[in-house]
C-alpha cells in the first residue's frame, strides 16, 4: 500500500469517500490497529478464545467504517481510541453472549471440535456460496455494479468504471439488479 495517511482528519475524508480510498484507508486501518488484539487477549483470556478476539476485532472494523461513513466519529479523541473502545465493546458483546449460555461458560475451549464454530463457519460458508452461484447467473454488468456496491464504491465511481451515464443511472441500475438478485431466493 503506497498510500500515506496524513492524519485523523484525511483517514476519515478517505473512508467517507469510498471506492479504492475507502478500501485503503480501511486496509492502514486493520494493520495499524491490528495489535490492538494482543491487548484484548490479554485482557480476556480466561473468557474469550482467540477466535472470538478476533470475530470481535473484524466485527469492530465493520462497526468502526460505518460509524465513519455515517459521520458518528466527532473528532474529540484520535481516530485510534476510537477504534479501539468499539472493539473493546464488541469483546465485551461477545463475553456477555458467551455469559447468557450456560452450556458455554466455564467449557474448555476445544481446538479439535468446535463444534458451534464450525457449524457457524459451515453455514457462513455455504450462504456465502449460494450467493456467489446467484451472482453468477446475473448479466455481467449487474454483477459488476453489485460487487463494485458491495465493496463500498460511490454511484459515482460505479458510474465511470461501468461506463453507465452517470450516478443516477448507476443508481437504477444497482437496484433493478439487486431485485433480480433478491428474485432467485
């Protein structure tokens, strides 16, 4: 990544904008606040996995970009510490989710078999391919727009990579295709 953030102020100016900005500034973002997970593991060990740190942590970037993109981030503290009292909260979500069901608590936690997580990630997975086997069967145009929405990128630039006419004609568009999409389930 070549890009250089400047400062608080240009790292949310970046998300907020979306496209290949966003996706930059999301992607300093997860590397930068990355050790933020040691620090967590640390603090929640004998109650939270590894794996639930990290569930926590990337439920924490998506938290974190939306809260950007909405403009929730008031500037009154770095962009830093605001990252990380989500993501402490969401380790504290997932400990309280884990605290609500007895057959969890004090349940070593098992590398070999386990067995929720596994079938979560089955389920995950399987959505995941549905909807990518769905996808397929759209015109290659409808694709392109959903998976450019998808991916954070503004009617705008959906518009000029498309070679639609503009952003209202993007806009159309992501929307009859996302029907289409939504009529195969």
């Amino acid at each position: 990544m070549s890009k250089e953030f400047k400062n608080d102020a240009y790292l949310v100016a970046c998300i907020q904008k979306g496209g290949l900005d966003r996706e930059n500034a999301l992607k300093y973002c997860y590397k930068t606040y990355f050790k933020f997970q040691r620090q967590m593991f640390g603090a929640f060990s004998k109650k939270l996995s590894s794996e639930d740190i990290e569930e926590a942590f990337h439920d924490a970037i998506v938290a974190f970009r939306d809260q950007i993109i909405h403009q929730k981030f008031g500037g009154n503290s770095k962009l830093e510490t605001f990252f990380y009292s989500i993501f402490k909260f969401k380790c504290i979500d997932t400990l309280r989710k884990i605290s609500k069901d007895p057959d969890k608590l004090d349940q070593p936690f098992d590398p070999v078999n386990p067995l929720d997580d596994t079938l979560t990630s089955l389920i995950r997975e399987e959505d995941k391919a549905i909807l990518l086997a769905a996808l397929d069967r759209l015109k290659e145009l409808c694709k392109k727009v959903l998976l450019l929405w998808n991916d954070g990128y503004s009617m705008e630039e959906i518009a000029r990579q498309t070679r639609l006419k503009n952003a209202n004609t993007a806009k159309a568009k992501k929307s009859q295709c996302f029907n289409e999409l939504k009529s195969m389930f």
